[in-house]
C-alpha cells in the first residue's frame, strides 16, 4: 500500500516522548511486516498493547480437504452457504493450498462481543452483499455493494454490518497482497495507464480511541487455530498513527477496464497480486472494436494455475448456467473456453455488464468437504455439443 497516511495526534518525532495531557506517555508500537523491511505503521497507544490477562481455549479451523489432487473442472453454487449469525463461523473455506485460502461467508450479526485479529494471513473480504463499516484500531472504513477490503496480517478489527443479508467473498492470504507492479513507478506512485489510481482508494478515517481497562476477548487465527485470549484493555486504544501499512478499501466499481480492438488477455483486468496468487475485476466495459473481433475469450489451457471466477452480476457472456454468487473452478492441466454458442453468439456485440472476481493461483487448489456440498456435480460436462 504505497501510500502515506496518518490520523489522531502523532509526535513530531518517532521513537521520543510523546506525553499524555494529564501525564505519564503513550506507548508507541510498530506494526509492521516482513521483519523491519516491508510497510508498516507507528501507533501510540493509551495503554500497553502487550497486556494478556488470559489464553482459554484454542479451536482447530483448518480447512477439511475432500479432493488433494484435483483436475475437475466445478460450479459451485456460493449462495447455497447458510447464514450463520457468528462472522467467523459463517466463514467457509471452499478452495485452499499453502498460499491461499478462498471462501464464502453469510454472516448475519456485527462482531461486537470479541475483536479478531489474523496473525498468518492478510485478508481480502469482497463485498457481494450488505453495507457496514470496518472497525479497525488505526480507524474505521464504511464499506457496501462492490467493495474489496484489504486488511493487512495482524490486524486486529470489528466488522458491523447494517442489515442481516450480508454475502461475501473472501481469500486469506499468507503472502502481501498489492497492487500490480506493472502499474506502479518506482516510488509506488499508480502510474497513468493504470485502471484505478490512489483517489479511488477508502482510507481509514474516524479514529475512535477507547481508554478502557476491564476484560476483551481477542480472537487470533494462527497456524490453522482460532485462539481465545483475554485483553486487559480496549484494543481500540490508539489516539494517533501514522505509516503505510492499514487496511484500505476500493470498490470494483471504479475500476475502469482496458480494452482493444481485439480481446484483452485477463492481466488487463488485475487489481491485486501476490507472489503466488493475482485477482482480477470483470467489469462493464465496451468490447473489441476491430471488424473481425470475437468479443467472447478464446479457448486457453491453464497450465500454470488454476482459475476462479465468482460471478456477481449482470450477463456473462461466455458462461451459461451462470448466476450472482456461483463460482467456477478450472483447474490446470485442461483447456477451458467459453460455452458452445456464446463464442458465435458475441460476434457484433457492443458491450457487457457483467462483473466478477477472478482469482487465479499458481499452485494446484484442493477441495474442501464445505466445497463438495455446494458443488453441482456436472459442470465439467457443459462443453459437449
């Protein structure tokens, strides 16, 4: 995230005094990634962010895998996942290897009984359905409809959401999430080719600090447990920081697409990366304006990553027996292309509405039990004529 921001009240120098009005200091913090190499942040804090009162019980949340090895192309039927009140109950990992975690979740209730905090993994949570606001200790973020959140390992948040029909999409990732390099200069200013640039972005704002002790639960994952501690003071203690590594928001819908007069390969669609993973934002757009164009995208082999697409709405094109919330799975090793008749069926066509997230991961992605349940069992057969 190579932007700069502050909020609240910082000293005029990091790592010296930085008194409170009625006296005594704030404590400082670094929160950072990558040891002391990669982005981080300097929060002052009201109380000391180490005081553990308790560690209760720890809870095994690893994904059930049901197919290791897989080569089966899939549809997955995403609004088959049940509302669950709890946020991390409802989360369900669907598709998951040694660098991400890719899942659904429909959670009904606002966290506010316990705060969350994921220690191995930066987490993006896409926005399908419901609105709300991200609370976070570096300050809070409203999200809605379209929105990507990106929230950074370590984290500790609250999400509070205004209704109870909430749909989200959701990848844990144990590599950096950033924007595409190719899109950036060398001081990771978003160059002018780019599809979004930095005033698209959702800072943090409305800095809330809570000076309050007492007893907060945290709930952190890590290494595949969802452990229970108790906090001898409020999480939400921080009356100023400033840095470059937060958790942002950017909504799909102000990504603006880059087309050709023949078919754009996905990269021109990226709006992430990893190290091991990219994603993607399919959005309305005009289609290739060369005469002879096939707006509809040729047959391709995965054979360096599988590809997951989650359709959110509108038509899409190359895909029949496609609805908001299902997502398919094409796994490397075989071809896949569009449906038979959507390829002819795009030629002349001006444009698409259709909006979806690809991820696409250079490591093979296994199956979960959760996966299986909401798979519609026949999808690899949808191409026979």
């Amino acid at each position: 995230m190579p932007i700069y921001h502050k909020l609240g009240k910082i000293p005029q120098k990091r790592h010296t005094q930085f008194e409170k009005p009625n006296g005594g200091l704030y404590y400082e913090q670094l929160f950072g990634t990558i040891g002391f190499d990669g982005m981080s942040s300097l929060s002052y804090h009201v109380h000391r962010p180490t005081q553990v009162k308790e560690i209760g019980k720890a809870l095994d949340v690893s994904p059930k895998i049901a197919v290791e090895k897989n080569i089966t192309s899939r549809k997955f039927i995403g609004f088959d996942v049940a509302p669950k009140d709890d946020f991390l109950e409802s989360r369900e990992p669907l598709l998951v290897n040694n660098d991400v975690h890719v899942g659904l979740a429909a959670p009904r209730k606002s966290v506010t009984d316990y705060f969350y905090k994921n220690a191995d993994a930066d987490e993006m949570l896409f926005i399908h359905k419901g609105s709300g606001t991200l609370k976070t200790f570096l300050g809070n973020i409203p999200f809605e409809y379209g929105d990507y959140l990106i929230i950074p390992r370590g984290m500790i948040y609250q999400i509070e959401f205004d209704t109870e029909d909430n749909r989200i999409l959701y990848a844990e990732s144990f590599h950096p999430i950033y924007t595409p390099k190719r899109y950036r200069n060398w001081f990771g200013q978003l160059l002018e080719h780019s599809p979004f640039c930095e005033r698209d972005y959702k800072l943090p704002q409305d800095l809330q600090t809570f000076d309050e002790k007492g007893e907060f639960l945290m709930k952190i994952k890590k290494q595949g447990m969802l452990h229970q501690l108790v906090y001898a003071s409020h999480p939400f203690d921080v009356v100023g920081w400033d840095g470059y590594n937060y958790p942002y928001g950017f909504s799909i819908h102000n990504f603006e697409p880059i087309t050709g007069r023949i078919h754009q390969p996905p990269p021109v669609h990226q709006t992430f990366e990893t190290g091991a993973f990219v994603v993607c934002s399919f959005c309305p757009r005009l289609y290739d304006y060369h005469p002879k164009s096939i707006p509809a995208p040729y047959n391709h082999s995965n054979i360096d990553s599988d590809e997951v697409l989650y359709y959110v709405d509108g038509d899409f094109m190359s895909r029949t027996g496609i609805g908001p919330g299902y997502i398919s799975l094409h796994p490397a090793g075989i071809p896949h292309g569009p449906h038979p008749g959507t390829y002819e069926a795009s030629i002349g066509k001006k444009g698409t509405e259709e909006l979806a997230v690809m991820i696409d991961t250079f490591k093979p992605l296994q199956v979960t039990e959760n996966a299986l349940k909401i798979d519609d069992g026949k999808y690899y057969k949808s191409w026979l004529e």
